[in-house]
C-alpha cells in the first residue's frame, strides 16, 4: 500500500473516531495559558525502584515513585499531559512472567494519554502485542507502521489531538526501521513508512487542518549516531522537517538534563528531548501561551 493511500485511509479512521475536539477557545487580552508536557522513554518493565546499594541509581525510578511526582505537578497544573516514547516491555522478570500486562496496568492507573511503540515492543512477537492492549488505557500512536496486513490494524492511531487550557496539542508517532533490528517472524507483515515524509504529512494535517497550536512527535528513532549521518534519528530528523514543537525521543537511552534546541527546515526553534532509561527520570517541557500563541517554552529532567 503506498504511503499516501495508506495515510488517506487512517486519518479518515481518525477522523471517524472523532480526534476533533472542537473549537480552539482561543486566549484573549493578556490570559497566559500554561500547558505542562511530561514524559517518558525505554522504561523497560522497571515496576519497582532500584535498590538504596544500586552503583548508579540508588533508589531511584519505580512506578510508585513516578506516580507521586506526576499527581503533584498535576496539581500544580492541571493543563498537563504525560506520554511515553517506546521500549515498555523487557528487561525484567516482571515482563517475562506476565508479558506486558503490569506494565500496561500501571501506566493505565499513573494516567498516561499516550505512548508510541518501540521496537522491544515487539518482543513478544506482535501478535503478544495486541494481547496486551485491553489492559493500556491509553492510546497507541504511531504514524509510519503500516499495519493493515496485521492482527494490530486498527489498534493504533496515526494521530490525536488533545485540547487542554483553550490549546490544541496535536501528537504523532513515528517508530524505528525494525529490518535488522528485529527478526522478521516478530513484527510480521508491519510495513515501515519514511519518517520524514511522515512527518511533512502529519504537521500539514496537525497543522493546516486541524489547527493544533503546538505539534508534538513521540519518537522511538534514537537522539543521534555519531558517525552515520545519513541514519534518521530525532536530531536530523528535526533539521530536515518543519511545523513540530518538541520531540519526544526514546531508543537510544540519552540522558539529556534539558532538551536540545535544533534549528528545523524553516530556520526556527524545534525542541528535543530524552530522559535516558529504566523510568529515573521524567521529562517536563512547560509552554505558556497569549493571545498572539506560543510566548515561552521552559524544559527539564526530574529526577524519580
């Protein structure tokens, strides 16, 4: 399936799923609206906080830990958002025994909006996958797999948007090429779409047409690879596309203390950001918006 049918016919989906939430109730006068993003990436089943002797992390991450900080920034602003970026699933006992149902239980009860798919998603094959969607609460984005061939059609969402304090935030998802990275039996007939291309797509749709004021992107494509320009990842992918705020990244496991700013296509700022792995850090980007838009953007790592 080509890429534009293949986009024709889920933004219709989306669209028949009702991702439009009306009207922008746009600020006026001198109204400041704060909007708080949170977020995660390559938690890799960590339930529990590491123990007080750990070398690198002592007691820090868990779930428990993470659901205490984000009810207190909730609190503090309610205008807030929480997503993850990929790699749920493996790297502990707790993903071998129950498969991905707790990890998805708990996002579920921490309140997640969204979260995109990472290549140790798959680690259950994708049919292990799906089995464990009913227990997520939240929604699946990704925009450039082609699932249609799969037991995961339908499943997911290319695009969604959110509206929070009179803002329109619109998010897509883009995932790494899984060729090589991952065997071929596990993701099936999953069909990988160029994430530039995407990208152009979903800020024309996000943008032009469903008028979001701020574009995110949930990234499970890597910070950077040094070495391989010619690699896709958050940062070139950030050069070479225009009409995106801020991605959200994951894969690499980048521990990075505020996200970086990268001069996108149109010459201006676009934000990226990662907060490493095993769920010790959160990400915060908080935006604040008058009536001419987006006036300040603030971003840093929390640490669990």
């Amino acid at each position: 399936m080509k890429r534009r049918a293949f986009l024709g016919n889920t933004l219709a989906a989306s669209a028949g799923l009702g991702l439009g939430l009306g009207s922008l109730t746009s600020c006026s006068g001198n109204d400041e609206r704060k909007i708080t993003i949170l977020h995660t990436n390559d938690v890799h089943s960590h339930i529990e906080s590491f123990e007080m002797d750990h070398a690198r992390y002592p007691g820090m991450g868990g779930v428990a830990r993470r659901a205490s900080l984000i009810q207190n920034i909730r609190e503090e602003n309610p205008n807030t958002l929480l997503f993850d970026a990929g790699d749920i699933f493996q790297g502990t006992p707790y993903f071998n025994y129950f498969g991905g149902e707790l990890e998805f239980k708990m996002m579920s009860k921490l309140g997640y909006d969204a979260a995109t798919i990472g290549n140790h998603d798959f680690d259950n094959g994708i049919d292990g996958l799906e089995k464990q969607l009913p227990h997520a609460k939240f929604d699946f984005i990704i925009s450039n797999y082609d699932f249609s061939d799969t037991v995961m059609d339908g499943r997911t969402r290319p695009f969604k948007i959110y509206e929070t304090g009179g803002i329109r935030v619109g998010v897509f998802g883009l995932g790494i090429r899984l060729k090589g990275l991952v065997d071929s039996a596990l993701y099936k007939e999953t069909r990988y779409l160029d994430p530039v291309e995407i990208t152009q797509d979903m800020t024309r749709t996000l943008r032009e047409e469903q008028n979001c004021d701020l574009v995110i992107v949930l990234s499970h494509l890597g910070y950077n690879y040094k070495g391989s320009p010619d690699r896709i990842s958050d940062m070139s992918l950030a050069k070479k596309t225009e009409g995106v705020d801020l991605i959200i990244g994951g894969h690499t496991h980048t521990f990075l203390k505020k996200p970086t700013v990268v001069r996108n296509l149109a010459d201006t700022n676009m934000l990226v950001n990662q907060v490493g792995c095993w769920g010790v850090q959160v990400g915060r980007i908080d935006y604040e918006f008058n009536a001419r838009g987006k006036s300040s953007e603030k971003g840093t790592s929390i640490i669990v």
